[in-house]
C-alpha cells in the first residue's frame, strides 16, 4: 500500500539563561495538536533514556496546559491552548545545515573537521541502533537535526519521529513523515521501516558534507557512473588543499575523502539489503571493513549497476 504524506510538526530553538548562568536551548513546538502531544511525549521519553556523546542531551521539560477565549464562528468560546517545551543542551554552533554550502571550495569547514562530523554522526547512529537498550530508528535524520557543539563535534537531535524497534522486525506504517531527499525508497512510497532508512539518510549527509552539495542525488553528476563522480570531487577538494600553506597530509586526506564519498554512495542503494549496517560503516571509516562487496552492488539511479 502507498504511504500517505503527514504534515511534519513545527518547533522553534529559543536560547535561554539557567539560574546557573548556564545556556540552554529551549525548544518549542509552534503547532498545538494532538500530534504534536504525540511528538514531543515521544521525543521526552526516548531522550531521558539516550547517554551518549553524539546524542543532544535532555536537560529538562515542561508542559502546560491553559484555557484561552477565542473567535469561533461568530462567536467567542473557551480553547485549550497547549505549550510543550524541552529543555536541551546549548549547541553553539548550531546545526550542520548551517555549513552545508555550494561555496565549501572558498569557504566553510575544513576537511578534518567535516570527517569528524561524518564519524561523529556514524558513532550516534550506531548508539541508536545497536547500543540503546531497544533499538530506536530516528527516521528523520537531515542536517537541520545535527547539532554542533563548541568543538564542532556532532549531536543527533529531534526524536518526534523516532520508532522503537525489536531485532529482526520490519514495521509497515501507512503514514510517514519526513523530509524529501532523506528518506529511504522503501519507506517513502511503501511505509516499509527498518534501520536501513537511517543509513540511507546518512549516506545522503555524509554527501552534502563532502560535496558542499544540497538535495543529493545530483543526476547530472552521477548518472554517468560513480567512478567519475568521486574522481571529480576529490579533484575539487585536491585543489583546495593544496591552496592551504604549509599542508602536508594531502595525499592521506584525498584518499579518505574518496572513501568517505564511496561509503555514501553505498549508503544510498535503493535496495536496503545492499545498504552496510552502521557498525560496518564505522569499520569502513576506519579501515577495518572491506568495501568491496557494497561496490560491486552499488546501484546507479537508473538501477543499472555500475561499471566499477
């Protein structure tokens, strides 16, 4: 059956001051409904279990409900008017959407430091995945989502959409939410949700992050084939480092960002099956896992495999 499209419910980040002198984030749930009751108990009760360094921190809650008197059909009548609040560790660098950009050449992060966004992500996700006490699927995994603290080290956020999931099941739902270009094929037109949906909306950031690039895939780019592809984007990044004075890991970090795009591309297989967990992606990252499985599967956007 065909999933059908659910409004996603918007929030808000207000920056606040502790009593401490501590900030914070405060986030806000702009639309009061009962899915938005649904999203933010949802996110409250996951983020008070999750402990981990690449998961945004929950510092605290609050929920309130008030009576209000409104216009309604000519007339004034009395309505409930709900605020829910969470109250999240201050990420002052903001999210990594905010350093996704066509200008990366001239500007933005430097290579380590958008390998260590990659890595940090994956470690998050594998926290998710394997390590939480029931695995929990995120499901709405974007940049907008990553949060980057002072060291610009990454912190997964906004659970409102985020499933519990018991080994070797498959949820069917016919409804979904997200956002277009991150969502995995199989949960976009057929509500199929497994793990495999978060690697595919990673494989899509770890992308954009390389790249500099928004909404992947990039046809143009890639139809050909993904050897061209990634030959023309480490060439891109060859030249900016070698613009860099007094530079001298040039050939070590060209080599690593043409692994990091390869395990993208590996990421976003339209058949999940073909998709690497996130332990192996770990693994991939740090050399301890061959890639050479996933290469041979890769699919181009056609579905045609590509010539390696």
């Amino acid at each position: 059956m065909t999933a059908n499209l659910v409004v996603v419910v918007l929030v808000s980040y207000i920056r606040g001051v502790l009593q401490n002198g501590n900030m914070v984030a405060v986030k806000k749930l702009v639309m009061s409904t009962p899915k938005s009751q649904n999203q933010f108990e949802n996110e409250g009760d996951l983020l008070m279990t999750l402990k981990h360094p690449n998961i945004v921190r929950l510092l605290g809650y609050c929920y309130e409900t008030e009576l209000i008197y409104v216009p309604y059909k000519d007339k004034f009548v009395f309505a409930q008017d709900t605020q829910h609040l969470l109250c999240l560790e201050y990420m002052p660098n903001g999210s990594l959407d905010n350093y996704i950009s066509d200008a990366y050449v001239s500007s933005g992060l430097d290579w380590h430091t958008r390998y260590k966004v990659i890595e940090g992500i994956a470690f998050g996700l594998k926290y998710l995945h394997e390590e939480a006490t029931v695995p929990i699927i995120h499901l709405d995994l974007k940049p907008p989502n990553i949060l980057l603290d002072e060291n610009f080290v990454p912190k997964i956020t906004d659970f409102g959409l985020s499933r519990l999931f018991h080994q070797n099941q498959t949820i069917h739902t016919a409804t979904y939410t997200g956002k277009f270009g991150y969502m995995a094929l199989e949960y976009q037109l057929r509500g199929i949700i497994t793990p495999m949906a978060d690697i595919f909306s990673l494989g899509v950031i770890i992308m954009e992050v390389i790249t500099g690039h928004r909404k992947y895939p990039y046809p143009d780019d890639i139809r050909k084939s993904s050897k061209d592809f990634i030959e023309r984007e480490v060439q891109k990044w060859r030249i900016k480092l070698q613009e860099e004075p007094g530079y001298v890991s040039l050939e070590a970090d060209c080599q690593q960002i043409e692994k990091c795009i390869q395990i993208g591309l590996i990421c976003v297989n339209p058949e999940p099956t073909k998709r690497p967990t996130v332990k192996k992606i770990i693994d991939m990252l740090q050399g301890l896992e061959s890639m050479e499985w996933y290469i041979r599967n890769e699919l181009s956007i056609d579905g045609i495999q590509e010539e390696q």
